[in-house]
C-alpha cells in the first residue's frame, strides 16, 4: 500500500508541474520570448536641456573580477543629458571600490561615486541596502529617472539613451530590460529562459 500512495505522489506532482507548464506556454503570452526588444522611438535631438536627469545605481560586491568589463561601459555610455553613476560596495573583500574608482580615473566618461553603507540593519540583506542606499544618494541629485543594474552586465554605448527614449515616448514610469545572458550548453539554454521567468 505504502508503494501505491509514493508512486500516486509522484504521479500527481508530475502532472500538476505538466498542467502547469502548458497553462504558462499557453495562457500568458509567450513570456519565455526573448526576442522582445524596445520599441522604436522617436529620440529628442541632442541638446541637453532636452534629455531627463538619470542616475545609475550599480550595488556591488566582490565584483573586481568582472568590473573591468562591466564600469566601463557605463561610464563610456553616449547620453546627452546629465547622469551619474552610484557605485555601492557592499562590503566587498576584493578591492572592488578601490578598482571602480581607479577605472572612472582612467577611463572617464560619466561621474562616479562610490559608497559603501556599512552592515545592512536587521532584516535587510546586504543588496538590498545597496540597493536603498544608492537611490538614496542619487534621488539627492533629484534625477527624473534611476537606472538599477547590476555590476556584472556590460551595457551597449547606448543603452541609456534607448531607455529614455523609450520610457518617454511611452509615458511610462518605469521600463525594464533583461540582459542577454551568457548560455553555451544545450541543458543552459533550455533551462535558463525558464529559470530567468
């Protein structure tokens, strides 16, 4: 008997997991797509007092393996208006404040400030805080918009600019894009797009 109820177990779990698949792929909307891109809009031309007043808050910990390729392509981004970038260092252990100071320094391009707020108060985990403690920051520069991304994505040059772009001509609040993720393996490409939504 107790061999009959373990494989019922078993055969229900799985066909609640399938009926709960089937209801995703069929019933919302082709969610697993990522071929979704902004939309085409129409950019206001190049002077500055056109664009919104954006800040970039970057938390980030034990990141200095992957900052050389990630900082740099925001501090390098081609936006007309004003931005900055919020750099919060999370407690890291490897440098990670000392080197994204030392690659704005070398690179240049936008402004950068880096922060660290300490030990996160109980019931906020260290990103988190990060993460409040760089909006903080940059709403004290009274930005129109605040890009939130982490330190591990690199950016294409323009990236900014299209999510102005596309946040204003849609008079939307907020636009969210999924960084390209990085999959070589048959079993990383099925089960990252269903890991990620």
């Amino acid at each position: 008997m107790g061999q009959t109820a373990d494989v019922s177990a078993v055969v229900w779990s799985a066909a609640v997991s399938l009926a709960a698949w089937l209801w995703l792929l069929l019933f919302q909307g082709w969610f697993w797509r990522t071929d979704v891109r902004l939309p085409a809009s129409r950019e206001p031309d190049e002077r500055p007092d056109l664009w919104p007043d954006v800040c970039v808050v970057v938390p980030a910990r034990d990141e200095a393996a992957v900052l050389p390729a990630s900082l740099p392509s925001l501090l390098a981004q081609d936006y007309p208006g004003r931005a900055e970038i919020f750099l919060v260092d999370d407690g890291s252990s490897d440098g990670t404040g000392d080197l994204a100071r030392e690659l704005a320094r070398r690179q240049g391009g936008l402004p950068l400030t880096v922060a660290s707020p300490g030990e996160p108060p109980a019931g906020w985990t260290g990103k988190l805080w990060a993460v409040r403690h760089g909006m903080e920051a940059a709403r004290a520069r009274d930005p129109e918009y605040l890009l939130l991304t982490d330190a591990d994505i690199a950016h294409a040059p323009d990236s900014l600019r299209r999510l102005v772009a596309a946040a204003r001509a849609g008079g939307f609040d907020l636009v969210s894009q999924m960084a390209r993720l990085r999959v070589e393996s048959l079993w990383e490409r099925l089960v990252v797009p269903a890991f990620v939504f």
